[in-house]
C-alpha cells in the first residue's frame, strides 16, 4: 500500500511539474479536479515540490522557480545569446539626447555594451558594472547612484538610492527583473531592491522591462509592479501560454 501511494505522489508531482513547464504556472484547484483528489492533497505535493527547490508556491498554486536566483556570477553565463537578443532590442529603443536609466544585473551589462560608441546621452545607473562599462563611451554622461551594495545584482539599494532615485526625471527605463508573470507582475528578490526599482520607473515616462526567455512566467518574493505599471517587455522567448497571458496585458517586444 505504501509503495502504491508512493507511485501515486510521485506521478501527481510529475504531472504538477509538467504543468508548470509548459503553462508557465499550476493552480492546486485545476490540478486536483483533474487529478480526482484533494486541493490539501495537491497543496501537500507543492509544499514538497517547493521544498525541493523545483517550483515557488504561490497564492492558490505555483510557478516556475527564476533561474535569476543564481548568484551574479552563474547568471552572467545564463542564456548568454538570448540576454544578447534582447540588449541588442532594448539598446534600439534609445535615442540621442535621453536621459534614461538603466538598471543593473547581467542582462543591462549586455545593454551597456550594445550602445553606439558614438551615442550622446544621459545615463542613470545604480550599478557600478554598468557605469564602468560606459567608460569608453564618451558621449555618454553617467550619473552613478550610491546607496547599500546588494550584491545579488550588483546594484545600490536602501535609502540612500531611493531618495537619489525620487530626484531624477527619465525619458525611458530599462529595468530588470528575475519573474514576469501576467497573474503577479513583475518581480524581484529583494524588497529593497523592487523600491528602487518602482521608484525609477515611477520617475521614468516609459518603461520597458528586460525579459531573457527564462523569467517568462516565473515569479519572485517581492512585486515591483504590475504588469500595467510599465509600457512593455523585452523578451526572446518563444510563444507559449505564459508569454501570451503577458502580451495580452502589455506591449511584447520580441528580440
């Protein structure tokens, strides 16, 4: 009997993951009606998945764990081509003479690097990578913001970068996130780091967010806006449920 029950689990949690791979999302009510048991029962085996590290449960089911929970280092080497498809994208969207802020982690690097060499612009940063990434860019003035280094991203957060980001007034926000998911926004890992990040798209007359195919229906602790919140998203990934659920909510860019 206990070796059937075993069976049992382990072919429920095969079918909870299966979901979540190819719908971007599982709700325990969906899973038990099509199943035959229990939502505590389909909770338990989330509860257990999440455990595991294999999925982040979420109000009423669970969603895809953000590959962007890797350190700064392991994510640099992440879908290397696709961060690039979607810079090389969101580098077009900039026009000489803006002020715009761009934020920090791996993909905006690749940003920073596809700007023209001969570009004039403002660029506000609170990630000292980017900054020094600018360096030879001479057309290109950086304001750098200061605060607390979190490290995850490498990137200013805290008090100190809020106050300095509520001063600036952006044409275009190129923020990152580690989740886009059309039933929770847009999210990070960090609540400090989500306040600064609101406040610059807040402080920003459009804002595109930079979605490398692997955050596409994933999702983090910290909500930095909804999906309403920005004007669109950058993203290489290819069509799937999740990425339409997006697009029907905000404008898609495909890199």
């Amino acid at each position: 009997m206990q070796e059937q029950e075993r069976s049992l689990t382990a072919e429920r949690k095969e079918h909870l993951l299966s979901a979540i791979a190819s719908d971007g999302k599982v709700l325990a009510k969906e899973a038990a009606r099509d199943l035959g048991v229990s939502e505590d029962t389909i909770r338990r085996d989330l509860r257990e998945l999440a455990a595991a590290g294999l999925c982040r449960r979420v109000y009423g089911g669970a969603l895809p764990v953000p590959a962007a929970q890797a350190t700064y280092e392991e994510r640099g080497s992440l879908n290397t081509a696709g961060k690039s498809r979607v810079a090389e994208a969101a580098a077009g969207l900039v026009r000489p003479g803006m002020t715009f802020v761009l934020d920090g982690g791996t993909t905006a690097l690749r940003v920073a690097r596809s700007l023209p060499d001969d570009l004039a612009a403002t660029v506000v940063t609170h990630s000292p990578t980017v900054a020094v990434e600018l360096l030879p860019k001479t057309g290109i003035e950086v304001v750098l913001i200061g605060g607390r280094l979190f490290r995850h991203s490498a990137v200013a957060s805290g008090a100190a970068a809020v106050e300095a980001a509520s001063q600036i007034n952006a044409d275009l926000f190129l923020m990152g996130v580690t989740g886009v998911s059309a039933d929770f926004g847009l999210t990070t890992g960090d609540s400090d780091e989500a306040v600064v990040k609101r406040t610059f798209a807040r402080r920003s007359a459009e804002t595109f967010v930079l979605a490398s195919s692997e955050k596409i229906g994933a999702a983090s602790p910290f909500q930095v806006l909804p999906l309403s919140g920005v004007t669109g998203v950058v993203t290489d990934a290819e069509e799937s449920s999740a990425l339409d659920a997006i697009s029907q909510r905000v404008r898609v860019i495909r890199a």
